[in-house]
C-alpha cells in the first residue's frame, strides 16, 4: 500500500493508495485514533457495492455505525440534503468524538466534509472515494461544499479530512464514462505540473484505459503527490492552488451553457484544457507542438476536446458568473509548454474566445 502524506501542520494527513482495501478501513481508523462512533455517508448506488464491507470493516474495528444515505445526484448537493444530514447525525447521536465517513464521488465527498466541517462546529471525517476524480482531485485538498440555487460550490470551507483510503478495485464498478472522466483531471495535473507524468500518460494512455492496476496505482499516486505539494504550499488558494482550475475556466462555462447535462466535469474540463492549450500557444506561453501533444493525449484518452458551438456572448455571460471573476479581471491559467504554468489576469476576454474559434 503506497501511503502519501499530505504536510499541512496540525492538518496533515496520510492518502493511502492500494487495491482491495476498503476491508482495512476500521483498523487503519482505530490507528488514526478516530472516535467510537461513525456516520457513513453514502448513497444507494455506491452503497449497494461497497456499504457492506465499509460497515463490517468498522463494526469488527470496534466502532458503531450511523448509515447516511442520501439520493444520487449532483442535483441533491444541496442545502436541503445537508439538512437531511445534520438531522441524522442527530437522530444518530453523533458527538464531538464521533466522525464521518465519506463512501463516494466528488459529491458525496464534497457534502459529507461540509457536514463535518460544520456540524458541532467540526467533526473529523474521512475520504473514501469511489470514483476516479474523486481520487486524483476532489478527496484531496479539503475543499467541502455544497451547491446554490445561484450557483455551483458557492457555499463551503476549507477543511481537510483526517485520512483519505483510495481503493483502485472500487473503479470496477465505475462506468466507463465516468472513469474516463476522472483520467481529464488526471492529464491535468501532467500538463501544467509535471512533463515526466504527462509523458509517462502518453506512453500508458491504453493501459489507462483498460484500468491497468499497476499502471493506476503509480498515476494516482503521482497525481495525489502532485495535487498535495500544491495544496502543501497554498492550501486556501491565495495564488498557486489557482493553477488546479487550468482548463476550468471554459470547461465551468461549456458545463452552464448546456446545463450540467451535457458533459460530465472531466469531460468539459478536457475540453476547457484543449482550448487553454489553444490559448497557451497564441499568447506565447507554449509552443504549436505542445498544444498538439496535449490535444492528442486527451483524444487517446478518449476524451472530447471540441468547444461546443455557442456565440461570444454566451461564453462571456457563463464566464463573468464564474467564482474565478476578481476584481473585475480574469485570473487565467496557461500552460508553458508542457510541464509548467502562468496564471495571468485577462481583460479581453473576447479575445482569448476568438482564439478558440467562437464568434459572433
Ligand atoms: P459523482 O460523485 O456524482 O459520482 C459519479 C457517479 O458515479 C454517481 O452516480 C455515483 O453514484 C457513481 N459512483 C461513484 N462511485 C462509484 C463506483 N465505485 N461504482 C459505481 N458507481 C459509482 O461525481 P464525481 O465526478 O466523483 O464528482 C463530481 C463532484 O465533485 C462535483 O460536485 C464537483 O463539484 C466535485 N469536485 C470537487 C472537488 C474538490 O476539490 N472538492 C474537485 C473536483 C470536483
Ligand atoms: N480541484 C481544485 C482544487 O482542489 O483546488
């Protein structure tokens, strides 16, 4: 089992990265001297694989269990589920010594940190994610949060979970669409990070998509390092956590533009980084190789890279909503070359569209 450590002080925590590990949970928790009590936080997909042995992992640990099953959906990461959260870690008679159990994806590990964050004004919590992008990205970080009416992750906290327990054998189950997915955030990270991991996915793009274990095992591990040295030297995103949101800016407007039904987050944030690398090459920052060499990775990975065909000022609306807005300027993230980043504030950003090929 690969064990990273993620440094951050008093919050520090390990990622344990493994296959056939969810049965080790209880006792890696009892190690972690975590409370008697667990709520696990899951819903009905998930749970009908992997809430079974994720309990009797904890039971024979010696903890008690609270099940927490909420509706499957980005659309239920909301305040109202969060409510239904709170109201069962009550009914359950969770305490301060008590923690929770996040048994999913991005969503459920966004909404189960956020309920830990806050209930009692924070509980411990624990990441166990089920899907590829939860395990290169949203696990860990500590970013929790829950969805508005008005907008996505517009409510949440900074708060990291006190272990986070990859087990690869729990993608089985994953569709491939939501597999192939995670592997966009995965390509991420090699290409404005770190050119040896971009270059080890090129060479292993078909491994990776059959799942490869041993193939899996070594990306997801370089890609939590990659994410925890990030999240290690600016953890509540001040400046350099900013280069985690490379292709996000136009991936978060294809995602408002065809209403979230479109295309999954990894895929509309493969395409975001197809025009970022676009946009790289135009303004200087990469070369007309670099940009084929990321288009062409994504394309191995099965991954779409074409800009869906909306006019300038849609874009402009979807982007200027977007959180990355500051100051009335853009904060863009480029990629130099492969390998490297600069993040830069745009005013015209009808330009940057128009390198893109989106007209009026
Ligand atoms: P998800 O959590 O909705 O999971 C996708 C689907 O796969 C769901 O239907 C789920 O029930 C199912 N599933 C999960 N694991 C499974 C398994 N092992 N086998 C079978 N089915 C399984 O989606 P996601 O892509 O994991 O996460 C997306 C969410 O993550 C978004 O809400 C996004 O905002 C958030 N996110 C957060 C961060 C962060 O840093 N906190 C980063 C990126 C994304
Ligand atoms: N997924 C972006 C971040 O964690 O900052």
């Amino acid at each position: 089992m690969d064990a990273i450590q993620v440094g951050l002080g008093e919050r520090s925590y390990p990622i344990y990265i493994a296959s056939h590990t969810l049965n080790r949970l209880g006792s890696i928790c009892l190690e972690h001297k975590l409370g008697r009590k667990a709520a696990v936080v899951t819903n009905p997909t998930i749970g009908a694989h992997y809430l079974q042995p994720v309990e009797e992992s904890l039971v024979s640990a010696g903890f008690s269990v609270c099940r927490i099953e909420i509706p499957d959906g980005e659309i239920y990461k909301n305040s109202e589920t969060l409510n239904f959260i709170y109201d069962k870690l009550i009914d359950g008679g969770l305490d301060r010594g008590s923690f929770i159990v996040a048994l999913g994806g991005g969503v459920i590990g966004d909404m189960a940190g956020y309920a830990a964050a806050t209930y009692l004004r924070g509980i411990p919590f624990v990441q166990v994610p089920t899907t590829l992008l939860a395990q290169v990205d949203s696990s860990v970080g500590g970013k929790t949060g829950i969805n508005h009416p008005l907008g996505k992750n517009l409510i949440g906290a900074f708060y990291q979970p006190k272990l986070v327990l990859m087990d690869l054998t729990v993608l089985d189950t994953l569709s491939d669409r939501q597999y192939i997915s995670g592997l966009a955030e995965m390509a991420k990270y090699g290409i404005v990070l770190d050119a040896q991991f971009f270059h080890f996915m090129e060479a292993n793009a078909d491994k990776l998509l059959h799942r490869d274990k041993a193939c899996l095992q070594q990306a997801t591990k370089t890609a939590c390092l990659l994410k925890a040295s990030v999240v290690e030297r600016d953890e509540r995103e001040g400046g350099l956590r900013a280069v985690l949101n490379y292709g996000h800016t136009i991936g978060h407007a294809v995602e408002t533009l065809t209403d979230y039904r479109q295309f999954l987050h990894g895929e509309a944030v493969a395409i975001g980084m197809a025009q970022a690398a676009q946009i790289s090459e135009e303004m200087g920052f990469s070369s007309p190789e670099c940009t084929k060499s990321i288009c062409c990775l994504l394309a191995a990975l099965q991954l779409p890279t074409n800009l869906p065909p909306f006019k300038t000022d849609q874009y402009l609306a979807a982007i200027f909503h977007d959180k990355k807005m500051k100051d009335g300027g853009l904060s863009f993230v480029f990629n130099k070359d492969i390998g490297n980043f600069a993040i830069d504030k745009v005013k015209d950003v009808s330009r940057l569209l128009k390198v893109c090929g989106v007209g009026d």
